[in-house]
C-alpha cells in the first residue's frame, strides 16, 4: 500500500494513492484517510509504516482540497518546514 503524507499550510492529510508521483494526473486513484494537525498525520502515517506501507512525505501550499493538486517533495521549499515531521519508508 502506497500512503502519502502531504502537509498544507496549517494542516495534513495523509492519502492512499496508487502510484508515488507529485503530479496528480500519474498518482492514479488518491484516497484521503485522514485530515488533521501535522502531529496527527504524521503519527498516522507512521502507524502505516510500521503496519508495511510504503510511505512518502509531501508539502503542496494550495488551500482547499489538494487531492486533486500537485504536490511536491521538495521540503526544503515549503514555508512551514521547521514544523513538518518527516515520515518515510524504503520502497521494497
């Protein structure tokens, strides 16, 4: 299962999608499981991990519903990256 932690401006969510891709057009299906405060994500998705998801950590600074947005992994460029909890596992 592909989980993918994607964090907004003062919020989270955490998805199941069907393919890691930043762009939304290669995701495939995008699930969301969760939208919460970045703590709570993130120990969500890290639930996911220890349960054997593969998990990837995202940022998109869009309001409104991204579940549709293009996202990045570029953490280092969002605004908010002091606050994000990383969350990542080794595709296996």
């Amino acid at each position: 299962m592909n989980i993918a932690l994607v964090y907004q401006a003062g919020i989270a969510n955490v998805f199941r999608v069907g393919a890691f891709n930043s762009l939304s057009a290669k995701r495939g299906e995008t699930i969301r499981l969760r939208q919460a405060d970045f703590r709570s994500c993130a120990s969500f998705a890290a639930g996911a991990a220890e349960a054997g998801a593969d998990v990837r950590t995202y940022f998109c600074n869009m309001a409104g519903d991204i579940s549709a947005a293009d996202w990045t992994r570029n953490i280092d460029d969002a605004p908010f990256k002091d606050q994000l909890i990383l969350v990542e596992t080794v595709v296996r």
